[in-house]
C-alpha cells in the first residue's frame, strides 16, 4: 500500500479508475435510454391500430400485434409460425411477392393495395407496406409488413363510382327523353 493511501488502491492508478467509472456510466445511461426508446417502439407497435408483423427471411410470422389480430380475427398465438402468404387473397401473391423481393435486396417498395383474408373467411382491403429489416451489424433478418384496412375507403371509391355511373346514365336518358319531347311538340306541325 503506499504511504497514506487505500489498501486496496495499492496497485490501482487512481485517475484511470475513475476514467473506467466514467466510461462505464456512460454506457450504462446509454444502455438506459436504448431500453426506453425499445420500449417506447414496442408500445407504439402494439398499440397502433395497423396491423404490423415482423416477417422472418423464410416467410414465417414472427411477431403479430393486437392491430393484427383485430384486423384478422387471429390471436398471435395461432398466426407466429404460419408463412405470412396465408394472409392474402389468392391472385395477389405476385404484388407481395414482388415486395418482398424488393425487400429481401434492401428496398423500400412503395404501399400498394391489397386483399387479405381474415379468419372468418371475409375479404379485407389493406394497403400493405413491407420494409426489410436487419441486425445491428447490417444482416437481412425478414422484413416489417404493416397493413391498414382500407375497406371503407374501398367501400367509398366504389360508392362514388356507382353515383357517377348513374349520373352518365341520367344524363344520357335526360337527353332521350327531351329529344323525344322535341320530336313529339313538333310532329303534328310536321304532319300538316
């Protein structure tokens, strides 16, 4: 021990120790607000009212929130494991799988509109986003699929297309209808 100082700093540079703490600290309030930050993300997730899925590079669902189930009518529990092409209509297979090809080389594909089936056998208009996903050192693990019901706003579009359908259709009968009024206020003037 040296003169006057701690035992059990005898063999121990003061100034580098407290150099160790520094550091040490600080990895510990970084490692602090990483888990919060996680945490705050998890929340986000689990509580949005898209349906999201963490998509493993095989195809199978990893992760499923309460957004999903809702919208599917599926607890996580009986969709984690299943291939995530069980979610679509058949016939749209060649738009996910499009996306996922995009995704799987590290593009974002733009939201494109989709049809998915839910439990019960109905089908759900979504817009579908899928996002790849990686590790901390750059690594493909799968992809994010976020969907959002767009079933009303399908519901909607086809509504409006209904109306405008009807108001050519009236048109073209308003325009019958007046040029047979015509003809008739002008047939007996015809006949004479």
């Amino acid at each position: 021990s040296p003169e006057g100082g701690n035992p059990g700093m005898s063999y121990v540079n003061r100034p580098q120790t407290i150099a160790l703490i520094w550091v040490a600290t600080g990895l510990v309030l970084r490692y602090r607000h990483a888990a919060r930050r996680v945490e705050d993300l998890a929340g986000i997730i689990e509580t949005s009212a898209d349906a999201i899925a963490r998509v493993a590079d095989d195809g199978t669902i990893r992760r499923w929130n309460a957004g999903a189930e809702r919208l599917f009518g599926q607890l996580a529990a009986a969709v984690v494991g299943q291939p995530m092409s069980g979610l679509f209509a058949p016939g749209e297979s060649v738009r996910v799988t499009d996306a996922v090809a995009r995704a799987q080389k590290g593009d974002v594909p733009d939201a494109f509109d989709t049809v998915c089936l839910a439990a019960d056998g109905r089908s759900v208009n979504v817009s579908a986003r899928i996002s790849p996903l990686a590790n901390p050192w750059g690594r493909p693990t799968g992809w994010s699929l976020i969907l959002r019901d767009t079933t009303d706003r399908a519901r909607t579009e086809a509504q409006a297309r209904q109306l405008r359908e009807l108001e050519t259709e009236l048109a073209h009968v308003s325009r019958v209808v007046t040029t047979s009024e015509l003809a008739t206020s002008i047939a007996p003037e015809i006949n004479q």
